[in-house]
C-alpha cells in the first residue's frame, strides 16, 4: 500500500520577487512475498527563490532535499542547492546568460553489506545564447566540478573536470535548421 501526499505554495504578489516551496511525504509498506521488509518513507522538499535585481538581471536561488526512511535499513538522501544569476537583454533579446553554482551531496547507508556510500560535488557553470540575426543562434556554456566520493568499505577518491561546449545554429525555415556542435571534457591525468 503506497499513501502520499503533499501541499505547496506559491509567491508572486511583489513584482520584484517570485518564491515557491513545495512538501510531498510518501510512505510505502512492504512487499507481500519478499524476503526482506521493503517498507519506507520519502520525504521531499523543494523551495525556489527569484529577485529581480534590475531589467536584465536575476538572482535565482533553488533547493532540492530528498530523504528515503528504509523500516528495516539504513537511510538515503540527497541534497542539491543552487544559486544564480540569470541575464536578459530586456531591449533586444538577443542575449540570455546563466551563472550559477551548485552544491551537491548524497548519502546512502541503504545496504549494511557494502557500507555508506557518499558524494559532494561543487559543480560552477556558465551558459549563454547570442542571437545576433533571425536565422543565426550561438550557444556556449563553460562548467567544471569538483567531487569527493566515498565507496564501498570506505575506499574514498575525488574528481574534477572542466567542460566547454558550443553550438551554432541557422534556421534554413521556419521548420528547418542546420547546426554544429562542438564540446570536449577535461578531466584529471591529462584526460579529454
């Protein structure tokens, strides 16, 4: 038998400032004819926060909290935070940005046999489109992350990358375009 259920609320009364959290609570019994007690309970949270900064510019901020209560086991959850900027050429629309940076980790003690397994990661990224003319559109975004995980019986390693992509696109139609994309990936002892 699986219940849920959830409530949220949403802010947009003040034309500066948007905002909106959302609870949902689940809960799960366990499985007739398994072996083990499958029961759980999941809980998740989600709040969001946007301020306009001025015409063209945004400050975003999100966070994202998922937790998993096993009856006969250990626990699950995962937290991802993010906060931003967001650009907007309000006068021509030609230009949008998005800066933003992310904090992420997980923890899973669901399985005794193999220990607790962990991850966080800080992850910066920046994505932009460029539309300088009706048939043309640029698009590039740069990110690198950073992430220390934690394995089976406590084997612990980290890593780190660096992305930088683009894209450049030409509406042949209104229903047609072409594009090329190009993106490479570097990563710890040389690696691409």
């Amino acid at each position: 038998t699986t219940r849920a259920v959830s409530v949220g609320i949403d802010y947009s009364a003040h034309g500066l400032w948007r905002g909106s959290s959302k609870l949902e609570l689940r809960s799960s019994g366990d499985v007739a004819g398994t072996p083990e007690n499958e029961a759980f309970r999941t809980s998740l949270w989600q709040i969001s926060v946007a301020r306009k900064l001025d015409r063209d510019w945004t400050f975003l901020a999100r966070n994202y909290l998922l937790k998993t209560d096993y009856s006969a086991r250990g626990d699950v959850a995962q937290d991802r935070l993010q906060v931003g900027v967001a650009y907007r050429d309000t006068d021509t629309n030609r230009v949008n940005a998005l800066a933003k940076y992310e904090y992420k980790t997980e923890r899973d003690d669901s399985n005794p046999a193999v220990g607790t397994l962990s991850s966080v990661a800080h992850i910066v990224s920046v994505h932009a489109d460029w539309h300088p003319s009706r048939p043309w559109w640029t698009t590039a975004r740069l990110a690198a992350k950073w992430q220390n995980d934690q394995f089976e019986r406590g084997l612990r390693d980290s890593f780190r990358a660096q992305l930088v992509s683009g894209r450049l696109i030409y509406d042949v139609t209104e229903n047609w375009d072409v594009g090329l994309t190009g993106a490479v990936q570097f990563g710890q002892h040389a690696a691409r």
